[in-house]
C-alpha cells in the first residue's frame, strides 16, 4: 500500500517543504532561516495528528536545538539515537531533517 503524503501546506515563506508520510514519520522537513525550523516542525507535527496516525515520528540531527526542543515539548522520546562522523563539515544540520539515516 503507497503512503500518503502531505507536501508543502501554506505556510509563509520560512518553510518549502514539511513532508508528513500516511504512517505519520515527519521528514524531509527543511526551512530557509533556522530561527524556523520550530514553527515548521509544530505544524508538521500537527499535519502527522491530522493524518489519524496511529504514532509519530522524526529524525532529528542533534545540531538542530530547535527540533530537539519542540520534539520533548511534545512527549517524543528518543527512540533510535545515531551517531553521524564526518572529517569534513557539510551541510547546516540546523535547517533540515532528514526522510531517513541514508539522506544524512
């Protein structure tokens, strides 16, 4: 059976595209300006709820304060933590959370 998927609500310019899949996994979630990913993730949150899920879920790079906040705010547990090590900076784990490990 193919998920269902939320793309992109109408939401103002701080965010392009929070993806809520039928089994309620949030992800990939991306926003221009960190100071968004709160609000982008909230409303994410809001559109696995709506999906009638029956649990939500989210990988959250702990670069992101943001996402981790919101994420405790809302009684998400900590369920399969994950360690990426790089010799070499990339990406700004801040503004995007990842569909799955094999993004990041």
């Amino acid at each position: 059976m193919a998920s269902a998927r939320w793309p992109y609500r109408p939401l103002p310019s701080f965010s392009r595209f929070p993806y809520v899949d039928g089994s309620g996994h949030i992800g990939p979630l991306a926003v221009l300006h960190p100071h968004a990913v709160a609000t982008a993730f909230r409303t994410a949150l809001q559109l696995a709820v709506e999906s009638g899920s029956s649990q939500v879920s989210a990988f959250l790079p702990g670069a992101s304060e943001a996402a981790l906040n919101t994420a405790m705010a809302h009684g998400m547990r900590i369920k399969f933590p994950m360690l990426l090590m790089s010799s070499h900076d990339f990406g700004n784990w801040a503004q995007y959370l990842p569909r799955n490990p094999g993004f990041m």
